[in-house]
C-alpha cells in the first residue's frame, strides 16, 4: 500500500516525509505516550469521538492532557487529512507524548505535549477473511499492571506476535498467572457458550476496547445475552465459538487456541453474523 504523504504535527499539516520528533522527546525516552487508532472507512472516522475521550482520559493520569486536542478539532484533523489523501478506506493513528525536554524523569520544567496524527492506507477484513479465521496461542501476561492505559509501551505485544506468527497464528493471548485470559496482544477476547456472549471483566490488565461494545451492542440486538465475566484458559477451549475485536480485525475468529479447535474447527455462525453485521454498519462491502 502506499506510504502517507501528509501529517499532522505543530498544529498543521506538513509533509510526511518531514515529520519529526526530537531524541529527547519523552514519548521515545520515557514511554510517556499514548495512543489512538481509529478506523475509517467510506471516507468516515468510526467511533471518533470514543476514540478522543479515551485517550484524554489516560492522558489526565500522566500529565499530558493539554496536549490532546478537542473532540471538535480531532474531527478537524480527520477531514483535512482526508482532504489531501485520496483514501476510502485508512487508519487514522494519532498519538499525544510527554513533549521535548533535557533527559530526566521529572524534568524542572514541564515540557509541552506533542500531538501528531495521520492516515495510513489500510484493507479491512471482508468476508471472505473472516470465513477462514485466525490461529492463536496462549501467552503469560508479562505487561505492566496498568495495561488499561493505551500507552505506547508496546514491547510485550510485539514479542508475543512474534512467536505467534513463528507458530503459524495470527494472535497471542495474554492470560493471568491465575489462569484467567486478559486480552489480546492487539484485541479483546469474545467467546460463546450455551446461547451467551462472555468477555473478559473490566479490570487493569485489558484495555477497554471500542469495537467491541459496538459489537456486544450487535449482539443483544441479535437476542443474546452479553456477559462480562471471568474467563478461564480452559473454558475457552471450551467455548462453541470464540472471536477477537479491534479497530483492524473488526470482528475475527479464532478457530484453533494452541492448536486446539475451537467448537468444529471453523468460524461459527454467529461470530459470523456478527463481523457481517458490523461490516454492514461501517459500509464495507
């Protein structure tokens, strides 16, 4: 796909080539970040306004709210990044640092914040993708305590894509020591069971995703159940279906968890009622 020509950074937009951010920025020092990534299809941000208010929640615990623009100007930026990239379908990926400062945990003075932002070209599953489903294994949750903060301190996720891809799987898991599952490297956990849709409870080891309380919502509307529960490694394997949501899979499932099948072995068919459904919602044909 082709590289974006345009970002937000400063307050305007400049080419992408000429984006910057200094060594000593606290984002790249310190992992004072955070971020967001928001789906856009039909030339439409999803769930932006969701996407906005979660990220100037988080910021308020580091610090760094002032540096995360309006809800009315992350619309701003959206449509006069869209204005100048001719994309129907994207990844609009803003994120908020601590800003540039002489290298220092508490530095004397507090630096202001850095806000960029720009679109990347992105093919979204159709359903032929979700047909197939996805591979996953299981991992121990080695992230920090706080994992309910989108923050950029991303290496334990990418350390378990890793070997989830070197084991033939798409995803990794991350599960408690207790043996309960979290949630995804880079998604939220879903399963069936009797008629039921269960997810992992709200707790500081899973960020609260977006999609998929537009797809719990999917769901109810559906006729099932939606529960928030505790989830054990065991019960999912278990499970008659189980899927995966984010802003890139949309809704995915997962038909083999380390190398065990999940119900037949293929994805079942309300999981697929249901990317269907959100498919639909988000004009994707």
């Amino acid at each position: 796909m082709p590289a974006p020509t345009v970002a937000w950074l400063g307050g305007h937009i400049i080419p992408f080539s000429e984006a910057r951010v200094p060594i000593e920025d606290r984002g790249l020092q310190f992992g004072e970040s955070l971020y967001e990534v928001v789906a856009v299809t039909a030339r439409e941000p999803r769930l932006l306004a969701e996407h906005a208010a979660r990220m100037s929640e988080a910021a308020k615990l580091l610090g760094i709210e002032a540096g995360v623009p309006l809800p009315e100007d992350w619309a701003r930026i959206v449509r006069d990044l869209l204005a100048r990239e001719a994309l129907d379908e994207a990844l609009f990926i803003a994120q908020v640092t601590g800003g540039v400062a002489p290298r220092a945990h508490v530095p004397a003075e507090p630096p202001e914040p850095t806000f960029f932002a720009y679109l990347r070209p992105f093919h979204f599953p159709r359903a032929a993708d979700v047909a197939r489903g996805i591979r996953a294994i299981t991992r121990p949750d080695v992230r920090w305590a706080l994992s309910d903060l989108k923050t950029t301190m991303l290496l334990p996720g990418v350390m378990a894509r890793r070997e989830a891809l070197a084991r033939g799987a798409a995803e990794a898991l991350f599960v408690g020591a207790d043996g309960v599952v979290h949630e995804g490297a880079a998604s939220n956990v879903f399963m069936i069971e009797h008629g039921r849709l269960l997810t992992p409870e709200s707790s500081h080891h899973l960020l609260p995703g977006l999609t998929g309380p537009l797809v719990s919502s999917l769901a109810a509307h559906a006729g099932l159940e939606v529960v928030s529960t505790s989830i054990a490694v065991e019960r999912l394997l278990r499970a008659d279906e189980v899927f995966v949501t984010s802003t890139t899979l949309l809704v995915m499932p997962v038909v083999d968890i380390d190398g065990h099948d999940i119900g037949s072995g293929d994805p079942g068919p309300q999981t697929l009622a249901l990317a269907r459904a959100l498919r639909e919602r988000w004009k994707l044909a």
